[in-house]
C-alpha cells in the first residue's frame, strides 16, 4: 500500500510538478502573510474590546439598555430559536463585545455581493430545466406527500422531478472509487468536478491522470474545490499547476488577507458529472482516508450515488451555477442539452437537489424533517455529526414519538471531539423519545443519508449539524421507490452489526471528561 501511495503521488509529482507546502513553506509565502494580516486585525480588534471593558463601570448601565434593545430586535427577526437564544446570551453577557460581532454577521462583511450574485444566478436559472408535466403527474400519484416536497423543491430552485434515472448505491468509497475510474475513462466530451476537499494521494492521483489524457483527447476537464484545502491539503498555486495539464480550475471562497463573514459559507458539495448522462454525489472527498488508503479514525465509512439519465441534468446545472459565479457573461450552455443516454427500464423518480446559504431557505433541513414526518414504518439515518437545531431535534423526537421506529448511526470513532461531545449532548432528550442510537464501533461514519419505508431515501453531501443545514452550499438526491432504495436499507442493516447500541448508561461510557464540554459548547453550537 505504501509503495502505491508513493508510486501514485510522483505520478501527480511528475504531471504537476508539485507545488510546495508544509508550515515553512506557509511561514515564507503569501499563505503567511495573510496569517499575520489576520493576527494583525484580530490584536486590533481585541484592543478596541479592552479600550472599552476599561469604562465598564460607567457604561453598565448603557450596556445593560444595550443589551435589551440588541436581544429585542433579535427576538424579532426570523433567525433559528437555537441561534436567538445563542446570541441572546452573548449579548447580554458581553453587550458590546456581543453586540460587534453580531452586527459584524448580520451586515453580511464580506460576502454581500456573493448573496446578490448567487441570487441572480438561481432566479435567472430556474427555468433552464424544464419540468415535464406528465412526470410530476406521474409522481403525485403515487404520493401526494411527496409530491408536495417535490413541489417545494421547485419553489427554492431548478429542481425538477425526473423519471428514466437509474441510480447505483456504494456502500464504501473503495467500491466508490473503482466504478468513478471506469466512468471517467468513458468521458468523451466534458468532466465537471465540484469538491469540498481534494487531497494528493492514492485517490487524486489516479484521478488525475485520467483527467490529464482526457485533456489531450479534447475532453473539456473543469475542477472546482473549497478554499479551505489552501490551509491544509493543496499548494496556493494549484489552479495554475492544473491550467499546466490543460485542466481549467477555480477556487471556491479563497483565501484573502481580509477578515469576511464569506469564510463561513463553504462549498461542501460533491459531484461529478461526465457528458451529461453521467454523475456522482454523497460524502466522498478525493482523499485517501475516504477509500482507506489511511485510518486515522479507523476505518472510514462513506457512501455515494451514480446516476444515470435524465436526471443528470440537476447536477451539471449545479455545478454550473458554482462555475458561473464572478463570471460576467455565465454560460450554461451546450452543457445542459447534451442528449442524454436515459435507461428505459429506471423505475422510480429522482430529484437532485441544492441548498445555498445565502437565500435564506433551509431546503437539506426541510427535506429530512419532512420524511420524519411522513414516515409511517421506519427512518434510518447515517450521519457523521449531531449538531440539531431545536426544529430538527423536535422533529426526530415526534417522529419516535408517534410510532416510527428511528435509527440513527453515528461514528464510534470521533474526528474531532467538540463535535462528538455536541453529539452526546443531544442522545439523552432523543432516547427518551424512542429513538435507537448507535455508535459505530470499527471507526468513523462519514455518509450522510436518510432511507424511509422502503420507498423513499436521500443521499448526499448534508450533514446533521448547523455548518450543513446553515452554512455550507451541500446538494443530495432525493430517490422514491427507485431500485437501489433496498441497496441503501440493506447496508444500513449490515452496518448496524457492526455498531454499538447507546443506552441511558453508556452515553458518557469512556468519555465523561467531554460532559462539561457539552453543556458549554451547546450554548455556541450555533455559531460553530
């Protein structure tokens, strides 16, 4: 394994010519200056904080009128109830500090043209992928339920009902992997790649010598990826070493010496598309822990969805959407009337779904409460984090409550403690209920999928926690009575043998140090 991983990555030495990274080279670069402009404001921005704690004596009183008149108006707007009673608390704690940092948020610093020009890109959008009557017909029919969450997906954006889709489940991102290669080998006229991390490796590597001899045929290779993978994974540089392979590149959201509310919306979408009749989602990055080249948590537990047919549409227009933003003439076309291939034998509906952070709907959220709450048998959810809003939490609970049978799986292995502690914070409230929480045992659950009835699942990018349902852009596809729905539940099943059942008594078993934290990290868990 070693002695591949080194063969693969100078293959991508070899092909790039590697940039450099590491933290001297951090220290020495621009990444380095931006880290000191950074400190630089945060020092400047701590001193104004102490210049006015030092007239706290004379300003109680201002502050405390402060504080009510902040927690007021903010008891007034439409933000979550979790984030009011956040912000609440902070305000009245801190009444200037709190105060700053919530007008800082709320003025949109940073990101304000981002929301006005994501905006126009959906509205002037929502009409590129016509809906075809006769299949939402035929999809009300068979459940008015979900044809009502279908129609509020179409009131959020571009996200048609589609039928002759057929859709493949993989249940680890090694079986992930292996099909992704095949199909980008059979790429003849685009690859469209949007993806929160992209890491050298085993993985990357394979992938990027594919994309690299799919440029020298004529294929048109575009890769977007989040800006956070300049402070941990990829050099500064990296678009320009792809632009030397013919490769075309943008960054999402990146790094700049300027301190931004923009840093807080994260593209953490997935997806792949290949001509138009190919395209993958779910939770796998290109990183070799997502195909368990490297355990660090254990072994990784990911998930992924193929399609293929009409329902590729969605995605190639989402990934368009992202491509597009900063562009003065966007150009979603030939893209979306490449002609595609659709199985005539696919059963069941697709809809490949969005959500954006910036429009103020909650569409990943609705999507899983509205399963919860039309689900009359089962729901088995597999989730990476816990982080619930109050709205979330209440609909878990009820849907125990009334009948459901609720499983939820969670890592048994954490990433990162705050939030596994978070986590463990919400189990006693939704045991109570009913609902059946388990624990991973081999090591760390990364997929994020919801399967309901046997008739209805999504899988898909969105995380149970405040930076997937507020924060980040995420996409899913929402599946109803398609094949691969009995693929999903049966691996939920087989991964369930190999879980922990958490009980009232072992919540904490091993981890009592992290019960303080919990209580703490709650009253901030919005703002996390």
């Amino acid at each position: 394994m070693a002695s591949e991983r080194k063969s693969f990555k100078d293959t991508g030495l070899r092909l790039l010519k590697k940039g450099q990274k590491g933290i001297v080279h951090a220290i020495f670069s621009r990444f380095g200056i931006i880290i000191m402009l950074f400190a630089f404001q945060a020092i400047l921005f701590l001193s104004a904080l102490i210049w006015f704690q030092s007239f706290m004596s004379e300003l109680f009183f201002g502050g405390l009128l402060l504080g009510l008149f902040v927690s007021i108006y903010i008891l007034n707007t439409r933000s979550d109830p979790s984030a009011k009673i956040t912000w609440i608390l902070l305000v009245m704690a801190l009444p200037v500090f709190g105060t700053l940092l919530y007008v800082y948020t709320e003025f949109e610093v940073g990101h304000r043209s981002l929301r006005e020009t994501v905006g126009k890109l959906i509205d002037s959008t929502k009409e590129k992928i016509p809906q075809e009557p006769e299949v939402l017909e035929a999809f009300s029919e068979k459940e008015k339920g979900a044809a009502a969450i279908a129609h509020y997906l179409r009131r959020t954006g571009c996200f048609p009902v589609f039928d002759k889709t057929s859709v493949s489940y993989f249940p680890l991102g090694e079986d992930f992997f292996e099909t992704l290669l095949t199909e980008l080998k059979k790429a003849r006229h685009f690859i469209f790649l949007e993806y929160f991390i992209i890491d050298e490796g085993v993985m990357w590597g394979k992938i990027l010598e594919i994309l690299a001899e799919k440029v020298k045929e004529g294929v048109d290779v575009r890769v977007i990826y989040d800006g956070t993978n300049e402070f941990t994974t990829l050099p500064r540089n990296y678009p320009e070493l792809l632009k030397g392979l013919g490769i075309k590149c943008k960054v999402f959201a990146p790094l700049s010496p300027f301190v931004s509310t923009h840093y807080n919306y994260r593209d953490h979408r997935k997806i792949m598309v290949i001509d138009g009749n190919t395209a993958f989602t779910g939770g796998i990055n290109f990183a070799d822990r997502y195909i368990n080249r490297e355990t660090v948590h254990g072994h990784w537990k990911d998930t992924a969805v193929m399609l293929k047919g009409k329902a590729v549409k969605g995605f190639t227009l989402m990934f368009l959407q992202t491509w597009n933003i900063g562009e003065k003439e966007p150009k979603f076309d030939p893209y979306l009337s490449f002609p595609t291939l659709p199985p005539e034998d696919a059963k069941g509906f697709v809809i490949p779904y969005g959500d954006c952070p910036l429009d103020g709907d909650k569409v990943g959220e609705m999507v899983y409460m509205d399963i919860l709450n039309r689900a009359r048998d089962y729901v088995h959810i597999m989730s990476p984090y816990l982080i619930l809003d109050g709205e979330m939490e209440t609909a878990i609970r009820f849907a125990a409550e009334r009948g459901v049978e609720v499983k939820i799986i969670l890592p048994g292995v954490p990433d990162k403690l705050a939030p596994y502690s978070l986590a463990k914070g919400h189990y006693s409230a939704l045991l109570d209920s009913g609902v059946e929480i388990f624990e991973y045992e081999p090591g760390f659950i990364h997929a994020k999928s919801f399967v309901a009835d046997d008739v209805e699942a999504v899988v898909g990018t969105i995380n149970l926690d405040y930076r997937s349902l507020y924060h980040h852009f995420e996409c899913a596809a929402y599946c109803y009575e398609t094949p691969c729905i009995s693929d999903i539940e049966k691996d939920f099943q087989e991964t369930l043998e190999k879980c922990r059942k958490v009980t009232k008594k072992t919540i904490w078993k091993g981890w009592k140090i992290l019960r303080p934290f919990s209580f703490v990290l709650k009253i901030i868990a919005p703002l996390l």
